[in-house]
C-alpha cells in the first residue's frame, strides 16, 4: 500500500479515536498541529513533522490508552519515528523522535511552560521521566535537531482545541508527497 494511503487510513481509522482524555480526537490533534506549522510558516519538513508526529500512538505495543490508564510509557515519539523512517528522511523523522523530550526540555528551561500543559499532558509528563535535569537539559540544546522539536512541542501543546477549524489530511498530501523517500514516491 502507498505509505500515504496507509497513513490516510490511520487518520480515518484510529485517528478517530479519542486522544488521551483531550477534547479533540488524535487525527483532529495532528491536523491542528500541522496547520498550525503550515501557519506559521514551517519549511515543509516541519509541517510533516508536526502532522506526523504522534503516529507512534497507532503503533508498538503499548497503546496511548496504556499510557494515560497504566502509566505505561508507549516511547511513541520513537516508535512514530522508526515507522515513519521506512517513508521519509530525517528532517521529517527525528523532531517526531525528539517531541516528548522536548516537552521535557522546555519544562526546565522556560519558566511557566509547564502551566501551559494540559492535565492529560502533565500526566504523560510524569510517565515520561518529568523535567530534564539541568545537565540533560544541556545535552537536548546541543543536539541539532533540537530547535527543530521544540518548534514541533509548541505546536502540539496548542494543537488542542475543540473548535478550531483544520483541513483534512488531504490537505497535507502534496506536502508530504514532496517528502517521501525516492523509492516511495509515486511515479
């Protein structure tokens, strides 16, 4: 099956599953964070990054439910990012993969961006190993995708609103079709 239609389907499929207790669904939280990307002015790798970027909840065997009931970390950002690496490069993949430890990151470093977290994600936060240390914290901002997955953490923290208007995963095809790996792309 063609990588988008696969992801097309999980969109309509799974996506159409509640997201750990916030009042959108999971495919209504990644179109807004893409859209919010796309609005912002993202390069396209951002874009897809941010709409993509919690696909990892649809695979692995641990459930995003297992992450909010069982306080089970499901390690989506890096399960999302080694599916997604089998499509697109890692301009795409690894601000997927660096999205939870960013929100890590930013809790350290920048005053009142935990107040900004919803419950569900203070919850997630707790699972994932809480805030950075100081020296952990050093060693994200030297990573060099780092800027990248703080840009997508922003993102997904406003990507929770029930009544925002987003386009549909079709929207985002093109975008992501300029994306895919040779070997993937369509003839």
């Amino acid at each position: 099956m063609n990588p988008l239609d696969r992801l097309a389907d999980l969109f309509d499929g799974e996506g159409s599953a509640e997201y750990l207790g916030e009042a959108v669904t999971q495919a209504q939280h990644m179109l807004q964070a893409g859209a919010l990307a796309e609005e912002a002015g993202a390069p396209a790798h951002l874009v897809a990054a941010a709409l993509l970027h919690d696909i990892g909840h649809f695979h692995g065997a641990v459930t995003g439910r297992d992450l909010m009931e069982g306080g089970h970390d499901n390690r989506h950002s890096h399960t999302g990012a080694d599916w997604l690496a089998r499509f697109f490069g890692p301009e795409v993949t690894e601000p997927v993969r660096l999205h939870v430890a960013a929100k890590r990151y930013l809790c350290t470093v920048e005053p009142g961006y935990f107040a900004l977290l919803s419950d569900a994600s203070v919850h997630t936060l707790r699972v994932q190993g809480g805030p950075m240390s100081p020296e952990q914290a050093r060693e994200f901002a030297a990573h060099p995708g780092a800027r990248d997955a703080v840009a997508v953490r922003r993102w997904d923290e406003q990507a929770k609103d029930p009544d925002r208007e987003t386009p549909g995963f079709a929207h985002f095809r093109p975008l992501l079709e300029g994306l895919l790996k040779p070997d993937h792309a369509a003839a």
